[in-house]
C-alpha cells in the first residue's frame, strides 16, 4: 500500500475541513498520512456445473419462500415453537 507522509504542517495551512476537526488551532503542527484505499475484490459470480442446482425455482407453490416454509412446519410445531404432539 502506499503512503505520503508531511510532517510538521501547521494547522493554518489544512484545508477548512480539516481545521474543523481539530480542537487545536493557532501555532499547533501535525502530521498528515495520506494512505490509498484498499480496493474490493470484484465479487465473483456463483456457478455450478451440478445439474440439480435451481431444479425448483419454477415451482409456483414456493414463490414465497417463508410462507412455504411455515405450510411445512405447522403440522409440526405450535406457534410457541413447541413441538406438537399428535
């Protein structure tokens, strides 16, 4: 990564922004590092060769997924998250 680096830079001579910032003022020096951003990976898009990978995204009956999923698991469970005995 790389970096500049001023030393001893009166607070006078930063850009207003920056003077904002600081409580000190008048004679007051600091040091500024300017370092580059790290860049993001691009984000790699997902394959698969498996030929049952999205073999039910065409189901009607599961369009909504959490709606499904709550059809399936009631006969099993009450809705305090109890299991039910049948």
């Amino acid at each position: 990564m790389n970096a500049v680096v001023f030393e001893h830079v009166p607070v006078a001579e930063l850009p207003q922004k920056w003077r904002e910032k600081l409580a000190s003022a008048g004679s007051a020096t600091v040091t500024v590092r300017i370092e580059e951003e790290a860049q993001a990976a691009p984000a790699e898009e997902f394959t698969t060769d498996d030929p049952a990978f999205g073999i039910w995204r065409d189901r009607e009956d599961m369009a909504d997924v959490a709606a499904y999923v709550r059809k399936i698991r009631q006969p099993r469970y009450n809705r305090d998250g109890s299991r039910n005995e049948h």
